[in-house]
C-alpha cells in the first residue's frame, strides 16, 4: 500500500490472516484490512461480510464463500478448519473474512487453535465488533458517563442454536446495566422472560438494530415489556442485535447515521 509512512507486514505465502471486515460499511475496515485484500490468493469469505468488501481484492484472487447462516446449511466447523489449512499448505496466502471481529462471537480463537495446531502461521486483525460499531451506526452508545461503566456482550444462542446453558441470568441482570445480545432473535421470548424475572424492569429501554451499518439497517425501539409483541409486529431481519440499558433512550439525540 502506497503514500504510508511506515511498513504494513508482508502476507507470506503459506500463511493465514484472520482478519474482522467490521459489522457492514466497507469504510469500517482497517489499513490491515485492505492490505490482506490486495495481497491474498484466496479469499475464504463469511456470510456476513458486505458483498462491497471482496471487490477490493486483488484482481485473480479466489473467492470462497464459506459462511454459516441461521435457519440455512451451513458448512462445518470443522471443515472450514481443513479448508484453511489444506490452502496454506499448498502454499497461498490465505485470508479468512469475517464479519465483525474474528474474537468476538465470530469463531475465530476456533480457527487459530487448528491452526496453531497443524503449524500454519496466522496472523489476526481485529474488526469492529457489531456490538460496538453496529450499536454506533444506529445512534447508540455501548458506554455513556451517565448511564453505565459496564457493558456485557452475550451470545443469543449455544452449540445447538439454544441459549447457552448455565448462563448466570441473575447475575448478568444485577450486574450489567446495558446488555447487548448477538444473535438472540430465534430466542428472544426466553431471553426477555429470563431479564424480566431476574428483575429487568418492564418499562426498560431497548432496541433491535436490524442489518447495522449497511444501507438496509432498521432500528426498533421498544421496551423490555413490548419487545416480543413489537418484535412480531415489525419483524426484523437477522443478523440483528438486541441492546438492553438506558444507553438506547439516548438514540432520540444521537440518530446520527443515513445511509448513503
């Protein structure tokens, strides 16, 4: 990459970057980024990256979709585990992109365990978690001095697309005054009666950020007592995000985004 005034690091054939393309706009990906995009061979590409990412890449580069979608067949695991490995052994260089940040709900701490264990090189770059940036782009903040020196980030859904088991709903709700929610749509009747009874109150903000930061986000705000009803009635699109706490009434003077 031209005009920097300092080096980016060489992508060494053999290797793999795993690397977070942010929650949507291509404008969110980092300098690390963009160079993996123009210097790697094969491209294994997440579902949820935004289709504008890939046209930066490199011209010949091959491009591998490799994503899991809920609710679609997905591809294992385990067999995208194989994939990186048996291309970096035939010596490209490989960049894994997923959306967001590849260590946060994104399974990539999975995908360098394998490669650390087979002995393939990696390098990550973090993205822009949806939690942070996605929460941006719909006008909320995940911290505000008034509101919360807190924030939890909580996976809607385990191994077997439930809530994951002998998760502290007690605890989480005593302690995290804004709680924001990846991937909770499927279960959203449980989580909410789960909040309400460790002792949320029903008149509690929230919202469902619907598609953030791409031209087709939808915001939903509600309150932890409407949100299914309300959720029924406007059904969002996934990936979606559910943020819980007084940050989202802040959203009336800070809805700053439009796409476009």
């Amino acid at each position: 990459m031209r005009d920097l005034p300092f080096d980016l690091p060489t992508f060494e054939p053999g290797t793999v970057w795993l690397v977070g393309a942010g929650p949507g706009d291509p404008g969110l990906l980092s300098l690390l980024a963009l160079h993996a995009l123009r210097h790697a061979d094969v491209i294994v590409q997440d579902a949820l990256v935004d289709p504008r990412v890939v046209t930066l890449a490199r011209p010949g580069a091959e491009i591998e979709p490799m994503g899991k979608r809920g609710g679609h067949a997905s591809p294992r695991q385990g067999d995208i585990n194989d994939r990186l490995i048996a291309l970096a052994r035939a010596g490209k260089r490989v960049l894994r992109l997923k959306g967001g940040d590849p260590f946060v709900f994104g399974r990539g701490a999975e995908e360098a365990l394998a490669l650390a264990d087979a002995g393939i090189a990696f390098r990550v770059v973090p993205g822009i978690t949806a939690g942070v940036g996605g929460l941006a782009y719909a006008g909320i903040p995940a911290t505000a001095r008034d509101c919360n020196s807190s924030v939890a980030f909580v996976t809607g859904h385990g191994q077997d697309g439930s809530l994951p088991q002998g998760f502290d709903w007690d605890g989480l709700a005593r302690g995290a005054p804004v709680m924001v929610f990846y991937m909770a749509l499927r279960q959203l009747d449980e989580v909410v009666a789960r909040l309400l009874a460790a002792g949320r109150h029903a008149d509690e903000p929230v919202a469902v950020v619907s598609r953030a930061a791409t031209e087709h986000q939808v915001v939903l705000e509600s309150t932890l007592g409407r949100l299914v009803a309300d959720v029924a009635a406007a059904h969002p699109e996934p990936p979606a995000l559910l943020v819980v706490g007084g940050v989202v009434a802040l959203r009336r003077r800070l809805n700053w985004w439009r796409p476009g």
